[in-house]
C-alpha cells in the first residue's frame, strides 16, 4: 500500500526496533504501515504521498487522557472563565467584566476559581452580590467540588438557614445558619436543578473547542469521566452531544464516556444505563461502555472519606470526630459494582480520602478475577492511599488513575490540605511511585477543566514532584512532594500512552507506535530521553496526528 503520509528524518519512539526508536514512518489507511530508516520508508511514498520532515524532533505516541471533562472545559472557557486566576479580588474582576455584557436577569456561569484565593477556602455571596448586578450566579471551583453562588441564586433556589444540608454535602453558613454563598458536593444540585441547561449549539461549540485545546496537547483520545447529568458537580449532561458529533463526523478525539452513576436512583438506572450503552454504540469515535460511581469528595471541604477524624488545622481532632462519608452506601456499592460488572460495564470510581479508596478496593475484591480482568477498572485521583492498599493495585489488577499534576507541593495543599490530615497521612500523598514499584498499573489522567490539561506539565511534576516554571523556578515552592514517588520519564510517558489505551481497551491498537497500529502520533519540540527531567515542562508540542491525519500544527 502506497503511503498517504510519511515522517522523515526523526527520532520515533517504537517498540519495534530494539534500540527503540527508527527515523522514518509510512502511514496510510489511519494506520502505522512501516517503521524503519528514511530509506526503508521512502519506498512506500507515491507521487501523492505528504512527506513530514521531522527535522530530528522526538515522535511519541500520541496522548491519551484516562479522567478528563472536555465539553464542561469547553464551556467554562466560552462563559466567565476563573481558570488560572490566584486571588479573590481577580475573580471579582472578571466576574464583573462578564457580568457586564449578560441582559439584566440572566444567569452568571462559569467557573474554575481556586479555593487558595479565597479565606479558609470558601467565597461570600455579599461579595458576589457587589459584582453581578441582581444577576443570579453559579460559579463551581476549579475542583467542581464547591460553587460560589450569590443571594439571587440562593433566592432562586429557595434556600434559607431552615434548609437541611443534604446527606451528600453541606451548605457552608454564617451567623444563626444564613447560607454564606458556598455550597460543597451534593448541595451544589440545590441551585444547579435551577440554572438553565446549555442548548445544543452552545455543547457542541464546547465539545469542540475543547477537542481543538486536546489536539493542541497531543492528545486523541480520552476518558470523559462524566458523561450524565450531574448537578452535585455543575456539569451538564454531554451524551446527546457526544452522538451528534459521531454522527456528524466532528469528532476527531476518540472519547470513552463514563456515565454518571446517579446517587438518587441507585439500581433503578441499570436499565436506562445499558440502553445509553447501546445507543452510543461506538460508531463514529464515541462509545459509553463506563459508569462513573463517586465515592467521596475532597479533604478541602472535609467531604473526603477518611479513615480517621480530620485534624483542626491545630494538630487537634475535629470537633465531633469528623472523617467524611462515603457518597454510595457500602451494600448498595457492592450490589451496584457486582450487577454492573455482570452486565459487561467497566467501573471508574472517585475516591480522593484513603477510607474510600479502601473501600473501592473492597469492592472489586469481591467481583470475580475473570471480571476484573476484562474490565479494567480504574480508581482516579488516590490522594491519600493508605501503606496497606498499595499492593492491592497489582493484586487485584485495579488500575490507579492518577493526576499527576497534583503531586506537588502548592497554595491549596500547603493551606487547605496538610493542617487537616497531620503530618503521617500527608506522608500518604499521591504515592505514584509506590504503586509502581509493586507492580501495580498505571494510567494519567488531568481532570481538566480541574487542572491543565497538558499531558507534559503533568509529566514534569511525576517525574520531578514540583511544578514546572521557565528558568528553573516553580511557582509555588522549589521543594519536591514526597520525592521517592518520583517515576522515571518513560514510565511517565507509558501512563499517558499505553495506560490509558490499557483502560480505554484499545491497547491492540494504539498507545504504541507499531506497523497495524492507529496512526496516533505526537511530535515534540524536545526530547524528553535526552534534556534534564527538569527541562520536561518546557516542552510543547509541534504536531499531532489522529488516525493519520494532522490535526495540530505544521511541518
């Protein structure tokens, strides 16, 4: 077969040579067709064939993201965007600019502002009010797990002191239980069932935006571990979206989606579940074959399930002994995870706190061996793994889906995280390194829009355990989290590569670059196997090709 595409003069990342890279690829049919020296591929070339002269750049294969939210990323950065802002009187700013140009009683949305910019993490209607003209607001965190509403909204929802915290979540108040304008987890839904849902226009200018952003990293294909209607997080339901875009051949960024197991319903979904699953079908680059099941929250909020009491930012026992609490009764978890695996589901768990981790493994312990085989189940984020459970990984063949960006010392973990835990479970901190070594698998994901979504940030941190900044300074502190959980650039790229089209059950066809394999493709303005580890996160990427066509950049 003649070649349709063919890369030259490059260093590409194989394992079909021992030495493990070869200068030249043919490519043809959305496929690898040949690897080899420039010579070996020039014969594959027609009079038609585009030749890409790599020019000596590094080529991988190309990107996959296993936890990610593209068309919520999407659309907070078309509305009142907050990502990247680092203080309080910033996101006021914005707020009002944004506000601005909205008709008088429209909804202010968007979101992405950080918990470290806020007193104790937690935003004021008072100051909402100041900014956003009587206009209603709902603003999630940069984590999803808290929204910054003002008075309007409370108004609109009808939320007053007398109004319970759900058993999901809490409505953080002021004096005599007045609602202050944060609500944490499941009382996010209180006011999100009222803000008018995205048409379908503006979802797909989302869906695409964001696949534009994905290819711009490198990436293409993902795991969107939310497709549903989940209000707790401010995140609309994406589905239809996914299947128009199939159909209508938008999609050039293969997406796995989660369905979001819906706390409320519990086993009455498992029918509505399997007929979402068929009606994806996996045509066109969208399949639905996951559930999303959240276990828990996050430790900044205290919604983290953990196996001991939070501290009181003095070294002493929250008052009342508080640990959190798991989102999915353990029964119902069990009886959910064992008919779901039954029905040929993968299971992707939230667990952030180490009791809920515990428990997740628990779970999967009790399904069959041949159903964790072929399921591939995967526990994201990990924060906090307990020593006993980092062998279970391995053992039980559970992949850990870690955000690497998070391994590292920062505002919100230094502020908001460490005085809460004490100092041995901050010893427990994203022990990605810990996990390898026992041989357990795993698979990077960014949660965008939680953090960036760019895959060699992250690489930098799990290979250096600090933030990347230009001239070799981090922006937050040049002190490594945890440094013997650093992993090695290679092991760093396999996550991103071969661990996600492991969880994604596309490893027959991509995450390597091998003749018959996806022409998935990422070439690099740097070589990550030969710059210092500390150089990872100046890297970019120069060009992106999915199934054989270019998608990002230029020759």
């Amino acid at each position: 077969m003649t070649a349709e595409l063919v890369l030259s003069c490059g260093k590409i990342r194989t394992p079909a040579h021992p030495s493990g890279f070869v200068q030249a690829a043919a490519i043809g049919g959305g496929v690898i067709l040949a690897l080899g020296r420039d010579d070996q591929i020039r014969e594959h070339a027609g009079p038609r064939t585009r030749v890409v002269n790599l020019r000596g750049r590094l080529a991988v294969p190309a990107f996959g993201d296993a936890h990610v939210h593209p068309v919520q990323a999407g659309l907070e950065g078309l509305r009142c965007n907050l990502a990247g802002l680092r203080s309080r009187q910033a996101c006021l700013d914005a707020i009002a600019a944004y506000s601005a140009t909205l008709p008088p009683g429209a909804w202010v949305l968007g979101g992405g502002w950080p918990m470290s910019g806020f007193p104790c993490g937690i935003p004021a209607a008072a100051d909402l009010d100041t900014v956003t003209g009587g206009r209603p607001a709902f603003l999630p965190n940069s984590d999803h797990h808290s929204a910054w509403v003002n008075t309007a909204a409370l108004t609109a929802a009808g939320i007053t002191a007398r109004t319970p915290d759900p058993a999901d979540g809490r409505i953080e108040r002021g004096p005599a239980g007045v609602p202050a304008g944060a609500l944490h987890d499941g009382a996010m839904r209180l006011v999100a069932c009222c803000v008018p849902a995205p048409g379908p226009g503006e979802l797909t200018a989302a869906l695409l935006a964001a696949q534009r952003h994905l290819h711009e990293l490198g990436i293409t294909s993902v795991q969107d571990a939310c497709v549903g209607e989940a209000g707790e997080l401010g995140m609309p339901d994406a589905f239809d979206t996914y299947r128009r875009a199939a159909a209508d051949k938008l999609l050039t960024c293969r997406v796995t989606g989660a369905l979001w197991w819906d706390r409320a319903r519990g086993l009455r979904q498992l029918p509505d579940l399997q007929a979402r699953r068929e009606a994806a079908g996996g045509g066109g680059g969208f399949r639905a074959t996951t559930v999303k099941l959240m276990l828990d929250g996050v430790c900044e909020t205290f919604t983290a399930a953990m196996g001991a009491p939070y501290l009181d930012g003095r070294g002493h026992d929250h008052p009342g002994g508080h640990a959190g609490r798991l989102f999915i009764d353990q029964e119902e978890l069990k009886e959910a995870a064992g008919r779901l695996s039954r029905l040929g589901f993968q299971l992707h768990f939230h667990a952030i706190g180490d009791r809920a981790i515990t428990v997740a493994l628990d779970t999967l312990a009790q399904l069959p061996a041949a159903q964790r085989e072929s399921g591939r189940h995967h526990i994201a984020h990990l924060q906090f793994i307990s020593p006993p459970d980092l062998g279970r990984f391995a053992r039980l063949g559970v992949v850990a889906n870690f955000q690497p960006l998070w391994a590292c010392e920062d505002e919100q973990v230094a502020a908001l995280t460490v005085p809460f835990v004490g100092a041995e479970r901050a010893a427990w901190l994203y022990r990605i390194g810990a996990v390898l070594r026992r041989g357990g698998r795993i698979a990077f994901g960014s949660d965008w829009p939680v953090s960036s979504a760019d895959p060699l940030q992250q690489m930098h941190v799990a290979v250096n355990r600090v933030l990347y900044q230009p001239g070799g300074k981090t922006r937050e502190t040049r002190r490594p989290l945890l440094p013997a959980e650093a992993i090695t650039v290679d092991a760093a790229v396999e996550a991103f590569t071969k661990g996600v089209a492991y969880v994604n059950h596309e490893e027959d066809a991509a995450g390597t670059l091998s003749p018959g394999m996806r022409a998935d493709v990422a070439v690099l303005d740097q070589d990550l196997y030969t710059i210092p580890p500390g150089d990872i996160g100046g890297t970019s990427v120069a060009l992106t090709i999915a199934g054989g066509q270019v998608v990002h950049g230029e020759e």
